[in-house]
C-alpha cells in the first residue's frame, strides 16, 4: 500500500474536498464510501473501487484486510493515511477507518415508465432519502428518479442511510418528473394524507410508480394532478401524517404483500 503522510498531498485535497464539499462531488462525478459495510456490499455488487483508503489503526482489522486483499487483487490504488489526516474523511463517530472513492452512476432516464419505480419530488432530507432507498430495494423496486431540489442521492450521509441500497437501484437524479409522469405506461400512485382511497384498496399486483413529496409540502399541486390515483395511508391517533420515509416503507410492503 503507498502511503500518504502529508496535509498537501493533492489526492489527500482531493479527498477532503469530497468529503467535505457537495460541490466537488458534482463537479468531478465520484464519491466516498464510508465504512466497512458500504465497502463490501460495493466489492460484492460493483467491484473494485477506483481508490481504497485505509487508516493506519484499521489495518489490524481482519475485515478491513481481507477488503483491502480484494481491492489489490482486483487492481484499485490501496492507500494509508495516518488516523489525524484520516479523520477528516469520516463521517462515521467511532467507524473502522477505510473508504473508497468511487465514480458516481450517471443513468439516463428511460423514454416511458413501465416497472416498478419511485418518483421523489423533493425529498430534502438526506435521512429520508437513503430510508427510501433502503426500503425501495429491499421490495425488489429497481429504479428511483429524483426531480431537482431532492437531496443528493450519492452524498456520504444518504449513502450511510441507504446501507447499499445504492448498488441495487438505478437512481436517476434531476429527473424531468412531470415528463414521466405524462409519458408513464403504468398507473402513478401519489401519497396524501387528505385521499379518501386506501392503498390497501389498489391493485399492485401489477408494476405501478409511486410519488412522494417533499417533508413538509407534499407532493407538488401539478404532479399530483397527473398522478393515476391519490392514496392514503390509514392511521389511529392525532397525527395528521407519516414521515415521509415511513409511508414510503408502508406502501412498498403492502405492494411486497400482494405479490406474495
């Protein structure tokens, strides 16, 4: 492994400014991946990373070995930082030190809707995105467009959140959902706690697009209009609504329900 012993380095820079700076992650189209669990699940579904960074006191960790094997043998650059110029890096309180820096999928948006998929109108909060993603994936959903004003899809924070989740979805950000929605082959169900339809009431037995908003507003006024079907999700209690992430989890496990 090469060694990097100096705050002037330019990819130690590099480094700090994806970890630090959003901008950056834009402008150069890659990443960090943040932990031992993130790093394998990349390894199992992607492959080698372009960079593997490990902190020095990580070493001796058996996983982070055996990671750090796998990236040599595939051919990825394997670093070691000592654990102050590492720190910086992390976001992880208390985490084992390694991290890859990858290259950001850039997908196309297909020309029509026509299987499962997630619409996302701005969801802001990188918590509730990586939770939808979780849970998208973990129903088997394949694809999640995410309009502009959406957090950040590969951001270190959705990325933790998403626990890999990323590597078994396509996500597309950016997305022109109002061209979706118009273009789509198959019924968009958007969520709103004032429908008087039960999503226990659709059909999803068949592919369908779901469509949240955003934490505080809702769905858009001109997305909504172009939605297939409002639903609802039946509560007990005061509250008006759900968490944004927590309908999301609702509704794709009524759908993983009915396929059943």
């Amino acid at each position: 492994m090469k060694a990097i012993t100096s705050r002037d380095n330019s990819l130690y820079k590099e480094m700090k400014q994806l970890a630090l700076d959003p901008r950056s992650r834009k402008k150069t189209g890659r990443t960090l991946l943040d932990g031992i669990h993130l790093c394998q699940v990349y390894l199992q579904q992607c492959g080698a990373p372009q960079v593997c960074v490990a902190s020095e006191s990580a070493l001796q960790n058996t996983e982070v070995s055996a990671i750090i094997a796998q990236c040599s043998s595939d051919g990825a650059s394997c670093i070691t930082l000592p654990d102050a110029l590492y720190q910086p890096l992390s976001q992880v309180e208390n985490g084992i030190g390694i991290l890859f820096i990858i290259d950001i999928p850039r997908p196309d948006a297909p020309a029509k809707l026509t299987q499962y998929a997630v619409l996302l109108d701005q969801v802001q909060d990188p918590g509730n995105l990586g939770s939808i993603l979780r849970s998208a994936a973990a129903a088997g959903i394949g694809q999640v467009f995410c309009s502009s004003g959406t957090s950040a899809a590969w951001s270190p924070r959705v990325l933790r959140a998403g626990m890999g989740a990323h590597f078994l979805l396509r996500i597309v950000e950016n997305a022109d959902l109002s061209h979706l929605l118009h273009s789509s082959r198959i019924p968009v169900l958007a969520t709103s706690s004032h429908a008087a339809q039960r999503i226990y009431d659709i059909d999803l037995r068949q592919p369908v697009a779901w469509l949240f908003g955003h934490e505080g507003q809702g769905v858009s006024d001109g997305l909504l209009a172009l939605a297939t079907h409002t639903v609802s999700i039946p509560h007990l209690g005061s509250m008006e609504s759900l968490n944004v992430a927590a309908s999301a989890a609702v509704c794709f496990f009524e759908q993983v329900r009915q396929l059943q």
